[in-house]
C-alpha cells in the first residue's frame, strides 16, 4: 500500500520536526540576503550574543532561529497568536499601544525598571510604549523623514547643494523644473500615507490629531488639513510632477529613485541600505534635505522609531533569553562594534542603525539626527493607530490621489466623523 | 474462474465504464443492496463475523472521511457560528455579544460596497467572457487537426499558480510602466496611460480581466468535453435537412451545453463571491476599497482590526448566501 | 470519427473555408493573449533593473543578463520553497483520494441509516468558503485538536498545511458519481468468490478507477499548490513557506520587478512540467462524462 506509507510518512515527518523545533528561542529582522553586508555584521552581532548567552546559562546547545521578516501590520497579528511567532522581533512605535491592548506583547516593566541604560533613553520613548503603567517595548532606533533628492539632477537643474526648497512654493517649482517626462524623470515621490500626509498638514500649522491620553479628536478636516491636501493634489493633477503611479508604496519609490527615475522623493534615511544595496545607487549622488517649511514658516517632519517587543505566549526560558538579546544588542560595546564595522565594510552611517540612547550623539554623522529631531514630532499615540491608519488611508487618501474631482473638504469631514465614531 | 475468463469480463465491464460506443457501454444494474439479496444470510468469511455485518462494513469505509470532515470542516463552521456571537481578540478571552455582529454587519457601509463589488463581478465575468469558452468549444470541435495544440495554450493559464499569474498581470497592468499600455501605445494616437489599477472604476474591470484570463481556457475544456458526447447523426441529419450553420449550433450545440452552462454559471457565481487571493495580489482591495471583495474584507478585519467575532458572523451571512443561491438554482433546475 | 457542425462536403466550400478561417485568426489571436503574459515575464526577468521603468514601457529588452535569475536564487530558497511545496501538495492530494474514495464507494453501494444526513452535510461543506473556515482553523491548528487553551501547536509547520486539505466535498461527490455506476455483477460475483467488502473495494473497485483518481490526485495537487491564503495565515517562518509564498513575499519586501519575474518565472516551471507530462491524463480525465450533468 505505497500510498498509504507515503501519507503517513508525510504526516509523522513533520510532526515529528515541529516537535524538535518547539522552544527554540527565534529572532526576526535579520537583513534579506539582498543587504549582504548587513547580514553579515547582523549575524555576527547575532553570534556573538549566541556564544556568551549560551556559556552564561550554561547550555551549550543554546539556539537561535534567525528569521529574516519584517513587521507588517495585517500578518503580524497571526503570527505572534499563533504561539510559534518570534520571541522578540523589532515593531514601529506607533503599532505598539495597539498590539499591546490586544494581549500579544509581554511586558518589560521589571526588566525594564532594572536595566542600567535606562536613563539614557529619552523619557519621552518609554512613555510611548507605556500602556496602562506596563512598559511593553524597548526603544533600538529612531528616524526622521527628510527629503532625498539626486544630486546629478539636482545640479543639472541648476540648483546649489546648499539651498533645500525652503518651502512649499519652493517645493513646487523645484518640482517642476526637474520633471522632464520626455526622458522619464517624474519631479516629486510621493506615497499617500498617512504619516507622509501627516507631515505636510503640521506644515501647514495644523494636527491630524488633536488631544492626549484623556482623549483624541480629528483634526486632519480642519484648514490645515484641507491646505495640505490641496497642495499636494495639485502637485499631481494640475503640475503633474508626481510619480506616474499614485499609490506607490515606499519600495516603488525608493526603486525609481536609484534608478534616476525620480529626482526628489520624501523618505527616511532607514532606506539608505537598499537604495545603495539592493537597488544599486551611488552613495555619492544622494542628498539629504530636511523637509520645506509650511506656508506659516513651520517646518514639521515626523520621528518614528522602532521598539523591541516580546511575545506574550514566549516561554520564561525564552523571556529572559530575549531580555539578554535586548540588552546586548543596546549596549554601549554592541552598538560601538556596529559602528566600526559599518565603516569597515563601507555601509552609510546613518542614524536609524543605532539604539536611541545618547551615547552616540557625539560621533560624526549624528549632528543631522540632531537637528532633523528639534523639528521633528512622533505620530500621535492613538490606541488604534493601526486600524485608523488603514480606513484613512484606503478609504480617503487613495480616493483623494485617485479622483482629480474629488471634494476634499467633503471627504475629509465625512472620514472625521467616521473615525470620530468608530475608534475614538 | 479461470483468470483469462475474469480478466476478460473485467475488461469488458472497464469499457463500459469508460467510455468505448455509447451504443454498446454496459448499462449499470439497477444496485439492490448486497445486504438485502439472497446470499446475505450466508455466512460471510474474512474479518471476523462482528466486522462484516453489514452496518459495521459501512462505518469502516465512511468513518475516516467523515471523522476528517468533522474536525477539518463541520467543526470550524461550528465554531465560525459560535465566534460570530462572540468578541474576541485571538488572545483574550471572548465575551459573548449576541446579534450585535450581524446587526452591525447588515449596517455597515462597507460591507454593503462589498456585496455590489462581487455583484459587479460577477456580472461583468459573465457579460464580457460568457460567450467565449463556448464559441471556443465549438471552434475547437471543428478541428480536425491541432486540437491537443490548442487545449495546451488555452489550458495553461488555468495549470499556472495563481500567485505568480497574478503577479505577472500586476506589472503588465501597471498604469506607467507596465506593457498593456505598451502595446496600446503602438498605435497612431501615441502613447497611453490609462490607470488599470488605480482608477477606482478601471480596477475592478481589471480584475474581471485577469479572472477570465485564468478561467477561460478551462471552461472552454469543460464545453469541449460535453460537445463531444453529441453522435454523428444528429449533425447529419440537420445538414440534410439544410439547415444553416447558426441554426445548428441553436438546435443542436446549445442544448447539448444548457446543463453545463448551468452548472458552470452556478460555479462561477460560487468562485466569484469567494475569490480573495486574485483581489489581495492584484489590488488589495483596490484604489480607495473599490474591490474590496467579502474574502478580503473578512480577512483584514479578522486580522487588522482584530475583530473576529465580526469577521465570523460576515463568513456565517456569506455562507448562509451561497447556500441559499445553490438551493433556488437547484430548485429552478430541477422545475424546468 | 467524431464530427462537428460542419460536414465533410460543407467544409470545401469557399465561404466556410473564410470565415473558418477568419474564426482561426481569431482564436490565434486569443491565443497569443492566453500566452502573452508568460512571454512578459520572461522579458522583464531578462532585463537589467535600470531598463524595467520605461514610459512606455520597452517591449523588447536593449540588453539581456540572466542577473535577475542569479538574484532570485540567491534571494528566494527555491530549494526548500519547493519541496515544502510538493510534500504538501502531495500528501494532501493522496492523503484526500485515501479519505474519499472510501467513502464515495461506502456512499454509493453501502446501506446505512445515515446516508441522507452525510450526503446533506457533506455537499453543505461543499459551499463553504474557504474565508469562513480561516480563523476557526486557525484556532483549531494552534490547539489540536480542540482549539481551547491546550493541545498540539501545528502552525508553522507543515501538518497545518496538509490537515485541512485533506477534506475535499468535490473528489467526494465526484467519486460517487463515478463509483455508482460501477457495475453491480463484479462486486457480488467477487463477494461470492468470498472477497471481503475491503477486499472487494481494493482489489477490484480502485484498479479500475485509476483514471479518475489520478485526475483527482491531480486536481487536489494542484488546489494545494495553488493555495494562498490559508498558508498566509498558518505560517510564519519562512523556512515552512510554500513557494507561492515565497514568491509573494519576495514582491512585499521591496524586491524589484525583474528579480521578482524571475522567481516567478523558477516558480512556475516546475509546476509546469509536472502537470504538462500528466496533461494527456489530465485532458483524457475529462472526457469522462460521468460527472458533469
């Protein structure tokens, strides 16, 4: 009976895997094989904390599953429910309150509370993990959104490398002098997201969302809102200088601009690993602008950063497995290592690589990091950040950038009273 | 019996079953139960008395199958039914809400959007590629040579796997860079970029298109199939009697497809309010939730919003909808 | 020899040569649509990256490099992707005829007070969706077997994948079309040799079917390989992805288009060559009129 062999065969086989996998402690974020030099400090870094941990608990068979994923909001869930997700993975700041509420996360408060490097972390990034007194993140990195732009076209054009567009008029017009459709140039990437949109409508002196802990209103219909808005539809429809796709996601930006495709785009300096190595740009023609003021003279971009979380289903073995993993990769001798190394093996310094504390601000690189962060504000710490930011920006922003006649105050008012009622 | 004897008779019942002339297959028996014919009350051999009882015998061939249906099938749809009354977050423990899913289901915006979407759909798959597969069957039967030529290339999107196909059409339908605005760009009124995937009235008809692509060739195969049951008299005695080309194919080929046209419409209907990974890859729910489909809709909330209770109780209405169409559709077959 | 519309005499005629062959044009144009995106994936994974954003787009490639390829293997564990794939495929394809064609023979022949109860239930799974049954599973996979606070943790392997796919409602009923009409006379007659009703079923009844159960076989290796959204949700390691999967999140992490054609393109071939060395069975199959109304 071939067939019924093979079916048990296929059935006790990996059953019997899962069973010898079950426990072992797993990390993801491991750089894709396309950043290789990455991958390599990444699993030294990984090696290294290996071999201590495991001679520190004294099990010399201690392992570690690296995985190479990043968080992405719909299937993150799943994953960590599903009881075999990672033990500590990297999320970004304004999914946390979220995955908190929710059960998935484990809280750090006693780890946390008897950590030495705690008071190097801003308050300020221990307060956005903070839900309901438990804190249920570590703070590993920070970034800042800041407009990119290439130096080749940017020079060609006539402009200096020493004047950014200094506000959105200026925006406009650089806009419309590098975009050259006959050789495929579009000026100005744009994705319509809805921290993107976000950091035009502080621009503009206003708040997607207004209030605090006790409370949240929308603020995003208000004037501020509407003039960001207006703005940058007209960049699409009427000047026309965006990329030929309206709902270009980030990757697709970044793509086209190391391609030359694009001359200027809003991005965070995280990207710069792939635009050099996985999409193959020259570091040399990449500048770093901070983002144009608004037309009240504000200039606004958003901080973001990631925190490490652990799962709440992980085992006390792998808990405190996971805290060692934290606490290593934030120490001072780790992140130093990193930094060498970054340089050894030619990667750009930037400021997203390195843990939020304070012990790198006086090394060469970070005095942008400085600056771009006194403009800079976190997202608003909304409870359902995740949710919200999905029905705004597949309900409304994709309809805004889609629809040359659409009316933007209309929607933007209906999307208020929507969100006002389903999750504030 | 002398083997050669049984091996004969096995061949010739073989034929019969398979295929061979319509006019000499072997006609199925009229099946009395075995438990019900004379030599039931013989001592049965071979498995012990307990075992061949006849009732017993049944559960050992039907209890595998059905214990898999239980827990893999008839378990989750219970336990569907029971998460729709319920909140509940995955990890949480799950409190019980009574109708509110179904009522906050029968008013919410969206899911009303999503049930004209998948109309739409549906509507739009038959209107533009209904006609096609059957007017390809009927092409494909005149063939006398080149037909294995024709099923290979009109096969192949169905053999594909769904999730590169669709990708491929992803970037063929891209509104700047993809080649279908390519190819339209060749002729005389210049270039074109027409935005298939993010215009909100364009992506659904994109679907529609990449869905046909898939099932055409397939249904073309299913006609094909049925077309060549119909014997050779019929045709020649509708050429005799002079009837025209378009008359045949009324008189003859037509009523030869209706009950394979009903029930591949059946199934298209079926596929149509179930499709998820077409829409997920193509759009993901399109520009501004313009193809949202059920499939999706039930997935990010389960899994977005983290609102399963609510996810369930739109399966239990999807579900409780396609067996209420199934069991009109029968209904009306079986009246005309 | 089997005959259509159109007679022998009636073809020589010049009108139905012309618009028989007008309809050939036709189908050949439809033809070359049917295989025009095959023919685009492999032109985009040709190209170097730098040539993939053309407005519009450059129908023919400037210059070809096989780069993408070497990419797409370095990046995507074809390997691994593809024999998680065909053991889950395959053993849900056999592990399905193995749990049907039991029961289509038991439903068929077989007397039982509950045949109109099974018969009901089973069409009724028949009808429901697949996105219904998504969460349940999933709770059910992550506590085997009966989803509450203990049990078996199957995700993330692939257990998960194969378990659900071993109900199939449509090999089932198909079976039982098939089955019934099997002729009564080789069962009794074997029945009064002294066969068992188990001996009856696999020494006479399956050798004969296995027409239909390879085609069978073959249509549930194909859903499995197919599957997208169960898998989505049940695995979260990549090493356990199936290689549509992989390929999916190749496109979601950034990859660009020509890397991405190019895993596309590994991942479509082996799928091809399997199914076109079993098409001839595959096509013959349906000929089998037996389960089509």
């Amino acid at each position: 009976m071939k067939p019924l062999r093979v079916l048990v065969f296929g059935l006790a086989f990996p059953a019997a895997a899962c069973a010898a996998e079950a426990g072992v402690f797993s990390v993801w974020n491991r750089p894709p094989a396309a950043r290789a030099a990455e991958r390599k400090i990444w699993d030294e870094e990984l090696a290294d904390f290996s071999a201590t941990y495991a001679r520190t608990i004294g099990e010399p068979t201690f392992k570690v599953n690296a995985v190479s994923r990043e968080y992405v909001a719909q299937q993150f869930v799943p994953v960590m429910a599903g009881g075999k997700g990672p033990d500590v993975a990297k999320v970004r700041a304004e999914a946390l309150p979220s995955l908190a509420r929710q059960g998935l996360l484990a809280s750090l408060k006693s780890e946390v509370d008897g950590w030495d490097q705690r008071a190097f972390v801003p308050q300020v990034f221990w307060d956005a993990a903070t839900v309901e007194g438990k804190i249920y993140g570590v703070p590993c990195d920070s970034y800042v959104t800041v407009l990119m732009v290439r130096k080749d076209l940017w020079v060609q054009a006539g402009y200096s490398i020493d004047q950014p567009p200094a506000d959105w008029a200026a925006l406009e017009a650089a806009a419309k002098r590098l975009n050259d459709p006959a050789r495929g140039v579009a000026g100005f990437g744009f994705s319509p997201t809805i921290e993107a949109v976000g950091d035009f409508v502080r621009q503009a002196g206003g708040e997607l969302f207004r209030g605090g802990p006790a409370g949240w209103e929308p603020s995003f219909q208000e004037n501020p809102g509407t003039a960001a808005l207006t703005y940058l539809r007209r960049l699409r429809f009427e000047d026309g200088v965006l990329q030929s796709d309206p709902l270009a996601s980030r990757e697709e930006l970044a793509q086209l601009f190391a391609l030359g495709r694009l001359a200027m785009m809003m991005g965070v300096p995280d990207q710069m690993p792939d635009l050099i190595s996985r999409y193959g740009m020259d570091p040399g023609e990449l500048l770093l602008f901070p983002l144009p003021a608004g037309p009240t003279g504000v200039h606004a971009a958003h901080a973001g950063g990631e925190y490490f979380v652990v799962n709440a289903s992980a085992t006390p073995r792998n808990k405190a497995a996971a805290w060692a993993y934290i606490r290593t990769q934030l120490s001072p001798g780790n992140q130093l290592y990193r930094w060498r190394r970054m340089n050894e093996l030619g990667l750009p310094i930037f400021p997203g690589a390195f843990s939020t504390t304070a012990h790198l601000s006086q090394l060469p690189g970070f005095q942008l990091m400085e600056q771009a962060l006194s403009s800079a504000r976190p997202e608003p710490a909304l409870p359902k950040w995740p949710q919200i930011k999905d029905d705004l920006e597949s309900g409304v922003l994709e309809l805004l950038f889609t629809q040359a006649d659409a009316d933007v105050s209309g929607e933007l008012r209906e999307a208020a009273e929507r969100v006002r009622e389903l999750y504030l | 019996m002398n083997p050669r004897e049984e091996d004969s008779r096995l061949e010739r019942a073989y034929e019969g079953l398979l295929g061979g002339d319509v006019d000499e297959g072997v006609a199925p028996i009229p099946a009395t139960p075995w438990e019900e014919s004379p030599e039931a009350g013989a001592r049965l051999p071979g498995w012990g008395g307990f075992f061949a009882r006849p009732g017993v015998v049944a559960w050992t061939f039907l209890l595998p199958a059905l214990a898999a249906f239980f827990v893999f099938s008839w378990l989750p749809l219970l336990r569907g039914l029971v998460l729709s009354f319920q909140d509940f977050g995955l990890v949480k423990e799950a409190n019980w809400v009574g109708l509110d899913n179904y009522l906050r289901a029968m008013s919410d915006p969206q899911v009303i959007a999503t049930l004209v979407h998948a109309i739409a759909f549906c509507a739009l798959s038959l209107a533009l590629g209904f006609w096609a597969p059957v007017a390809l069957a009927l092409y494909a039967n005149e063939l006398r040579r080149g037909r294995g030529l024709l099923k290979a290339v009109f096969f192949l999107p169905f053999l594909t796997p769904t999730v590169p196909a669709v990708l491929v059409w992803r970037w063929i339908l891209d509104g700047g860079y993809g080649a279908l605005n390519a190819v339209l760009s060749l002729g005389p009124w210049g270039p074109v970029r027409i935005p298939w995937l993010t215009d909100p009235a364009l992506a659904l008809l994109s679907l529609v298109l990449v869905f046909l692509w898939k099932t055409t060739g397939w249904n073309a195969l299913i006609y094909q199939a049925a077309l060549r049951d119909v014997p050779a008299e019929v045709y020649e005695i509708a050429e005799l009697d002079g009837t025209g080309l378009w008359q045949r194919i009324r008189a003859v080929s037509l009523p030869i497809l209706r009950p394979t046209m009903a029930f591949l419409l059946l199934m298209q209907v079926i596929t149509t309010l179930q499709i998820f990974t077409e829409v997920h890859l193509l759009t993901g729910g399109g520009p501004a939730n313009s193809t949202e489909m059920i499939a999706t809709y039930m997935y990010k909330r389960s899994f977005l919003y983290l609102d399963i209770g609510y996810a369930a109780a739109l399966g239990v209405l999807l579900f409780l909808a396609l067996l209420g169409f199934t069991a009109a559709r029968l209904r009306s077959l079986e009246e005309s | 020899m089997p005959r259509g519309l159109l007679g022998d005499r009636e073809r020589r005629s010049p009108a139905v040569r012309l618009g028989f062959g007008f309809a050939t044009a036709v189908v050949a144009l439809m033809g070359c649509a049917t295989l025009a995106p095959f023919a685009w994936m492999l032109l985009t994974a040709v190209r170097p990256a730098g040539e993939l954003f053309a407005s519009p787009a450059r129908l023919w490639p400037e210059s070809w490099g096989l780069s993408a390829f070497v990419d797409a293997l370095e990046r995507l564990p074809l390997a691994r992707y593809l024999w998680n794939s065909v053991l889950v495929s395959g053993v849900s394809a056999l592990g399905q005829l193995a749990l049907a064609a039991p029961a289509a023979w038991g439903l068929a022949h077989m007397r039982s007070r509950f045949k109109p109860l099974w018969t009901l239930l089973l069409a009724a799974s028949l009808l429901v969706p697949v996105e219904t049954l998504v969460v349940p599973l999933f709770l059910e996979m992550r506590a085997f077997p009966l989803g509450g606070r203990s049990g078996w943790n199957l995700l993330d392997s692939p257990a998960a994948l194969i378990l659900p796919g071993l109900v199939s409602a449509f090999a089932l009923f198909t079976l039982k079309a098939f089955l019934g009409r099997f002729p009564r006379e080789i069962r009794d007659s074997a029945r009064l040799d002294g066969c068992s009703e188990w001996g009856v079923f696999l020494r006479f009844v399956l050798p004969m079917s296995r027409s239909i159960l390879t085609v069978l076989g073959l249509f549930g290796f194909i859903a499995a390989w197919n599957a997208f959204f169960w898998p989505l949700v049940a695995v979260s390691d990549p090493a356990h992805y199936t290689l549509v999967l992989g390929v999916q999140k190749l496109l979601e992490s950034g990859e660009p288009w020509n890397v991405v054609m190019a895993a596309s393109a590994l991942s479509v071939l082996p799928s091809l060559a399997l199914f076109m060395t079993l098409q001839g069975t595959l096509a013959r199959g349906l000929d089998l009129s037996g389960y089509f109304p």
